[in-house]
C-alpha cells in the first residue's frame, strides 16, 4: 500500500478533531498521516470513488497532449 512518493497535505482542524484523530492512530499502532491515509482510502472504497493508481513518474498531471 505505501508508495515511494508522497505529497503534503496540510489543513486546519479543530483541536477536538485531532486529539480524536491522534488517539484513534493510537489507537490502531498507526502515524497520524498513516491513519489520514487509511480513513480517507475507507471513504473512498465506500463510496465507490475510485484513487488513480500512480505510475512510474508519480500521480497524474493532467490532460494529456491533444493532437
């Protein structure tokens, strides 16, 4: 499941949220972006939102180039 490239994602949270979210990761023996990581790949299998798989280069840039 882990990749070789990672992005940062930095957001704003209420404090509650995150004391949740730390014990949570706790919880579970997991980082606290590792358990970002796992709630949001949950959400999306729920709610049939398929994650692009990434290629060699990395996630997708874009349209392709048109002809």
């Amino acid at each position: 499941m882990a990749s070789t490239k990672t992005a940062n994602l930095t957001f704003r949270i209420d404090p509650a949220l995150k004391e949740a979210l730390r014990a949570a990761a706790q919880h579970e023996h997991r980082s606290v972006s590792n358990m970002v990581e796992v709630l949001i790949r949950d959400h999306c299998v729920r709610n049939g939102i398929a994650i692009p798989p990434l290629g060699p280069s990395g996630p997708p840039q874009g349209d392709e180039p048109r002809s």
